[in-house]
C-alpha cells in the first residue's frame, strides 16, 4: 500500500504515515475485546488484499459498534469456513479514523477446486431447505429481540444491563452467523443459475434481471407508508406536509386539528415496524421507535409526489415473465431443460427475495438491543443517553460492573465526539480503495460491496465506467445524496448519484430517473430495488461522488454501465 488512506486525506502524495486512530482512548487488543485480524487498523501486510471503503457506514462507526463489527467479520469467516467457500474466507475490517474499510481475505487457488468440491453437495440442497430453515431462523431471533427490548426497558440497575449487554452481544452473533450462513449458500445459489445461463445463451446483462423475486416486510412496510401518505392527503394535510419537515413535521401534525386519527394510525405504525434503524448495523443511529421523524420523512416525501410506487414494481415483474418465456421459446428443448431446472433451484433458494427480507431481521435490528443499553448506561450514570455510543464496549462492561465511574470517560467522550465529526467530513476525500487486487474475490465483496470490476478506466471526466446493475437508458440532472437524512433533496426525474443505497431508501426509487452508486454489485440493494422498479442503475463507479455535481445533467446507460456528462451544471 503505497499511500494509506490517511497520507491521501492529508495530501501527503506518496508519504506513508501512520494510520488515523479511530477514537481518542482506542487500544488495539485493550479496548476493542478482538483478535487484531478482524477489526483493527492498518498494519503492514495489510497491502496484500484490495480494501473497499465500506458503504454501509458512511457516517462512520462509533466506539460502541467497534466490537460488534469485529463480530460481523468473525461471522462471515466462520459461515465462509463452514460451507466452505470456493473463492473466499470471509470478510476483514480495516479502519482509518471511524471509517471502515473491507477485504475479502482470498483462497489460495491451489484449494479453490478442494472448496468448491467440499460445498458442492451443500449448495445442491440448500435450495429445499432453504425457506424453512430461515424461516425458523427468523422466528428465533425475532422472539430473543422482543425479550431483550422488554427486560431493557423494565430497568435502569447498571449491573443488570450488563447481564443484558451479554446477552444482547450474543444474539446479534448469532444473528450475523446466520445471515453469513444464508447469504455464502444463496450466492453460490445465483453463481450456478450464472453459469447455466451462460451455457444456454443467455446474455449475462439479462442474468441478473430474470432473478426471481417475492414480496418482503420491507416493501409492505412501504406499502403502509404509502397508505399513510394518502390518507394524509385524503385528511387534508399535505400543506402541513409541504411546509414542515423533520422535528418541526412532527411537532406540527402532532398538534394539527385535523391529524388526530391519522396521528394516531401513524403512531400505531410506528410502534409495530419501528424496531429498525436506517443503517446497518449502526449503533450511531436511532430506531424508528426513538426516531419516528424519520419514517414521518418517509410519508411525507410519498404525499409530495402523490404516485403509488406499486404500479412500477408490478409493471416490472410483468416485463421480468415476459421476457423469461421470450429467452426460453429460443432455446434448444435441451437447453430450456436445464435452464428451467436451474431457474427451479433459483427459486427455491430466492437470493434477491432473501436480500431485502432479512434486513429488517437482522441488518437493521440486531444492533438496538446493543445500543439501547449503551444510551440506558450512560442515563444512569447521570450523563446524555446519546453519549453511550461514544463508549467502546468494555467500557460499558466496567461502569456495569463498577470498576470505573463516568468521570474516568467523560472527558474522552467530549474528545471523541469532535474526533467524529471532523472525520465525517473527510469521508469524501477517503479512496474508494486501496490495497492490492485478487484473482480469488469473496463473493460477497463482488456481488454485495463490490470488487475490482476491470471496467475501463474513465475516458475523461465526461465518461464513467462502473458495473451494469439494472438495463436502460435516461437522462436527467444530478442529485448527490450522502445519506437518508438528505433524500428530500430529491425530485421527480432526477439522477441520485451516492456511495449505495439501504432500504429506508426505497420509497423513493419511483421517482428517479436513474441510480448510480460509487460502491456495490449486481446484487446489492439499489440494484435489486433498480431492476423492481424499471430504473436504470450503475455501481461501483468509484469516482461519481467526487467527479459529478448536483445539476449535471448526464446520460446512463444501465446495460453498458456508462455514465455521459452532457453537461456541466
């Protein structure tokens, strides 16, 4: 690694310097309770893998998810191990500052045939038990959530919150471990119905759009939404809707003479799905139950665009059958043979149906336990609920226990709160990735996070090469959005160009003319909502956020993976 992603921030050119500690009071190996090789900062060596710059926290991870994270990355090498993986070993944490950069640790190529023959009797039954298996899965950890949330909120003794620190870190490990279980064997699911298309004729740009899909918890909670959004309209509300946004929309409709029923079917809402934050595994940011201003957000960008967003999802899946039957009626008897027995298998192990369903699971889920109890200990030793997340979890552990007192972190508190808002705004500046390239890529880091796609380089700042992600062509203005707080900049007809997308993002798909993201794959959340809603969608850009400005009005072609500048705002 000729420059770490510190000497690139500081403009050092070519200079090495020493990698950014994360917070203030952080000790590798002291307060973060992990082996150094699954979450750590950079170290030499480390320039043998390719590091992305990870877009699930873009406003980067507080001490109090320092050891969950480890724990995802344990997960993933566990699952990756268990199968085992033919081309990867799970996933690696580097951090520069609070930002987290990820690797997929490779497979020696000399193993990858022993690998791929180890799991390959797996895989083939996967698909049959798949759905039963989740479901199960599911239930279990729905019903440990719903334990721990009571118990945390039936108490503010310090030592019994550090029983159920315990206990809440144990489940979001189990949780993780089965979310790595299912994603490496629903993967391999996808990457052998790749295969049989190729073989079949197939042209792989179609691949991704035949995909079957199913309805999920995320989009009937936006189908809620949406039905929240016409009853605000039917009550007379939208001038309320337009003029107010954020706490101050809250507060009016809260008080308005003519929301008390739909306040209270909101209300309702809220207390029935709000146990999901917008980010992923982010203990930095609030649940909805604690946030309700932000799925209100939600309703309010729907009743300003007054369209229902099922119709092109229902349009979509109309195009997705009629071009499956079209492809088939082409193919040899043989060939359409194998080709519905893998589409079969593809169905019964349902990648792109799972994907958005075990979000509201475990992605956005698995964490609140954790940070609830981080805000409940700080509350009771007599400081900011907020400030919790700003301990690293052996702290937690010792004010539980009684082995330190607030004083002893409330000056590194303050230190590490102007620690993370300076290095929120150096995120921009951070490269996409740094490290060397693998001919062995962990699938998740090249259908999820996105690999090294060995797409042309740009032929110059009015032409962009990513990864094509959902077919078609469009053209519309720029709209650069760092994250939800910020999605109603967007209007009708307008380009988001962002790091990647999460699932509070979806509502507002239906307006878009086309997505571009500097990070993902083909299976990724903007791609897979792209191609349900129709919208033309590039990823792993690398350089649109930094490259393109809000009013550019630019061209993209989804099945090339081509942005054109047309021109300049």
């Amino acid at each position: 690694m000729k420059v770490s992603p510190t000497s690139a921030v500081a403009g050092q050119g070519a200079e090495e310097l020493p990698p950014a500690a994360p917070f203030p009071g952080f000790r590798e190996g002291e307060s973060v309770t992990l082996p150094a090789g699954l979450l750590g900062v950079f170290h030499p060596g480390d320039e043998r893998l390719r590091w992305r710059l990870d877009f699930h926290y873009p406003r980067g991870i507080v001490p109090l998810g320092h050891e969950l994270l480890g724990g995802v990355n344990r997960a993933s090498q566990e699952a990756a191990e268990a199968l085992p993986v033919a081309t990867g070993r799970g996933l690696v944490g580097r951090l520069v500052g609070p930002h987290l950069y990820t690797a997929g640790i490779p497979v020696d190529e000399h193993r990858v045939a022993g690998r791929a023959a180890a799991a390959s009797a797996e895989i083939a039954s996967y698909p049959d038990r798949f759905l039963d298996e989740w479901t199960t899965g599911a239930a279990v950890l729905g019903a440990a959530h719903r334990d721990l949330d009571g118990r945390i909120r039936a108490t503010d003794d310090v030592r019994t919150l550090g029983t159920l620190f315990h206990r809440a870190n144990t489940v979001f490990a189990q949780a993780w471990r089965l979310h790595f279980d299912v994603m490496y064997r629903l993967l391999a699911v996808t990457a052998s119905f790749r295969t049989v298309c190729a073989a079949v004729g197939v042209p792989p740009d179609e691949v991704s759009r035949l995909l079957p899909s199913g309805d999920t918890t995320v989009q009937r909670t936006d189908r809620r939404l949406w039905r929240l959004s016409r009853a605000a309209t039917e009550a007379g509300l939208t001038d309320v809707f337009r003029e107010h946004t954020g706490a101050g929309l809250l507060a009016a409709v809260r008080t308005h003479p003519q929301a008390t029923a739909w306040f209270a079917a909101f209300e309702e809402f809220v207390d029935r799905f709000g146990s999901r934050s917008d980010q992923v595994a982010d203990v930095g940011t609030p649940s909805w139950l604690e946030a309700p201003e932000r799925p209100l957000e939600l309703v309010r960008q729907m009743v300003l665009d007054g369209g229902d967003p099922t119709r092109a999802a229902e349009a979509q899946s109309r195009r997705r059958a009629d071009r499956l039957e079209e492809l088939r009626t082409r193919m040899s008897p043989r060939n359409r043979g194998a080709f519905d027995r893998s589409y079969a298998w593809c169905r019964r192990g349902n990648f792109t149906w799972w994907n958005e369903e075990h979000n509201t699971h475990i992605d956005l889920r698995a964490h609140l336990p954790v940070r609830a109890i981080g805000r409940a200990v700080a509350a009771a030793s007599g400081a900011r609920p907020d400030d919790g997340v700003l301990l690293y979890a052996g702290e937690v552990r010792a004010l539980c226990d009684g082995d330190i007192g607030w004083t002893d972190v409330s000056g590194l508190v303050v230190e590490r709160a102007e620690h993370l808002a300076v290095w929120r705004q150096r995120r921009a500046a951070l490269p996409r990735a740094v490290g060397t390239a693998s001919a062995q890529i962990d699938p998740l880091m090249a259908e999820i996070i996105g690999g090294d796609t060995g797409a042309p380089a740009p032929s110059g700042p009015e032409l962009l090469h990513g990864v094509p992600a959902s077919a078609g062509i469009a053209r519309g203005p720029v709209r650069r959005v760092s994250d939800v707080g910020q999605l109603d900049r967007l209007a009708p007809g307008d380009v988001l160009v962002c790091e990647a997308t999460s699932p509070s993002w979806t509502p507002v798909f239906p307006r878009l003319a086309a997505c571009l993201c500097d990070s993902g794959g083909p299976l990724t959340h903007a791609a897979i909502v792209c191609r349900e809603y129709g919208v033309p969608c590039v990823c792993a850009l690398g350089v649109a956020m930094q490259t393109l400005q809000d009013g550019d009005l630019v061209e993209v072609d989804g099945r090339a993976g081509t942005v054109t500048v047309l021109r300049r705002a």
